[in-house]
C-alpha cells in the first residue's frame, strides 16, 4: 500500500522544499546545522508550520516539542486508523 502512495510523489516539489528548508541554517557548500532552540531552528519550525496550514494540517507538539502534522479527519477526536 505504501508503494502504491508514494507514487504520486511529485519529487520535483518535494526537493524544492527541502532545499527550501535547507535555507534555515544551511551552509553555501552544502549541508544544514540547526541546533535545538536556534534562530534557524525556529525560523525553520515557522516555515514548516506555514506549509502545514497551506496544506490543510494542523499543527501540534508534545511535551519535548517535537512537531507533528496531522490532516484531521472527520471527527479528529477518534485514533488514526
């Protein structure tokens, strides 16, 4: 199944985002250094958090603020199935 949905991976939007967010700490050479609590860590989550909403997600943490994006569903209180 998840064979069949990565085939409708647009790869050419998916490398321009990364290397969107790569802007967030990137290094001109190449590379990404984005510490924990950074500007660019922060600028970084910001971006992403933008893109989530544009996409139709809703964004959330958890207690050690890792960053989730979630499409809810039709009652968004039931457990993914």
């Amino acid at each position: 199944m998840a064979g069949a949905w990565a085939q409708t991976i647009d790869a050419d939007r998916l490398w321009s985002s990364l290397m969107d967010l790569a802007r967030f700490g990137g290094f001109g050479s190449g590379g990404v250094n984005r510490p924990a609590l950074s500007d660019a860590e922060i600028e970084a989550r910001g971006w992403l958090v933008g893109q989530a909403h544009r996409a139709g997600l809703r964004p959330y943490t958890d207690e050690i603020a890792n960053l989730f994006l979630r499409l809810e569903g039709a009652n968004p209180d039931l457990p993914p199935s």
